[in-house]
C-alpha cells in the first residue's frame, strides 16, 4: 500500500491564525480525502481532493475555512482557516489508489487551538 | 440516527479470549465494509474488507457481513495483548472500494493479560 506523510505531526497555534497541512503520497493516486476526527469520535469526512478541480465538500464544512489544493496525483494540502478552540482534532489524510482497494490513511495532524 | 452504529465499550477481555466486534447500518447502498485498528497517536490502520455478504478469514482475525441484516462483525482469536486498540468499522457504496467512507463511532478494546 501507498506510504502517507502528513506535515506537521502537531502543532499549538493561537486563536485566530491558520495552518496548513501537507499530505505526501510515494505513489500517483486517484482520490484524496481529509478527515477530522475530534478529541474521542471518530472520523469524519471533511472533503474530497480534486487533482486540477475544487475540492468537493461535505455537509457542514466550506471552502472558506477549509481550503484544500490539489496540484499533483501525490500531493494535496488542507488549511484550517481562522482556528478557534472547536477546531482542535486530528486531521488525517487518506489515499485511494485503485479501483476496490480500501482507503489508507496518514497518522494525522494533532492540533490543539489555544 | 447514525447511519453506522457501533458500540463504544471499552470492552475488556482476558488474553487469549475470543472478542467479537460489531456494527449496525441502516443504507442498504454500502457495498464494501472494512475494519480499521487504530492505536493511540497514530492513523487507523486497514485490517480487512469484504465486498457485499460473505465471511473473509486472514490469520485471527475474521469478517463477516449479512447485508440482510445490516450488520457486519469483527472476530478476533486468541487475542493478544497488543490487539488493544480501537477498532472501527466503515463502509462505502458505489463500485469502488476506494469511495468515501462512513465510520462507525469506534469500539475501543483492552486485552489483559
């Protein structure tokens, strides 16, 4: 299966900045996706990563706050746009790489909004 | 409701128990249903998956689905120690296993020895 690196591993970052989040893949992939999964839940699926297109967005999260880019079949970013305390989770990115083979994901972002 | 319900323990077990993991579902459009182990501080980890009802075996570790039901099951023999984790189910609809994914809330489960 495909090797994911997600950058940064964790970060402390102060109300009202942004941080973005790097997903590296060894392998050309089809689809990126990126979960959040809070403090004790599970994941949730915050959006798909077009490669050349906007990403498609779930129910409860938008563009604005989430900007995601997808510029090649290895490599994709999400910002967390102006963080509020609500916004600390993990952030994990997965890969799908062919047709009926399962998702793989990173080991996360942990970030905590003080 | 959830789409995908699943108990969140912690279950305890003895070491070399037979533990059984299970989910619920309520769209009958999930096709693929896959098991995730997730350990503390890292990404959940893939263990298995079955495409539509069946069992699947590898090693200690056996799925089942009954789509009929909408319920799908995790066995785990002779667990051990370091199968301590939290386990998740997830599903995916459409033709391909790669689809999104709808998790289930995570089982999380202790292993004594």
């Amino acid at each position: 299966s495909a090797v994911i690196s997600q950058k940064p591993s964790r970060d402390i970052c102060q109300r009202g900045t942004s941080l973005t989040i790097q997903c590296q893949v060894d392998s050309q992939v089809t689809m990126m996706f990126w979960y959040r999964q809070q403090p004790g839940q599970s994941l949730t699926l915050i959006a798909t990563a077009n490669q050349g297109s906007e990403a498609t967005y779930e129910s409860g999260f938008v563009i604005d706050k989430f900007p995601i880019s997808r510029p090649n079949l290895t490599f994709s970013t999400l910002t967390v746009s102006n963080m509020s305390p609500e916004d600390s989770s993990i952030y994990l990115c997965s890969v799908g790489s062919a047709k009926d083979q399962p998702q793989h994901f990173g080991d996360g972002t942990r970030l905590s909004i003080l | 409701q959830k789409e995908v319900e699943q108990d969140p323990g912690p279950l305890s077990v003895p070491e070399g128990a037979i533990v059984s993991l299970n989910c619920t579902y309520s769209n009958s459009a999930f096709q693929y249903f896959m098991w995730y182990r997730q350990y503390s501080r890292k990404g959940p980890e893939l263990l298995m998956y079955t495409y539509s009802s069946g069992n699947k075996e590898d090693g200690r570790f056996t799925a089942q689905v009954d789509k009929s039901s909408k319920y799908i099951s995790l066995f785990i023999r002779d667990s051990q120690p370091s199968d301590s984790a939290t386990y998740l189910c997830a599903m995916s609809h459409g033709n391909n296993a790669g689809n999104m994914l709808t998790f289930g809330g995570g089982t999380r489960l202790m292993v004594k020895p």
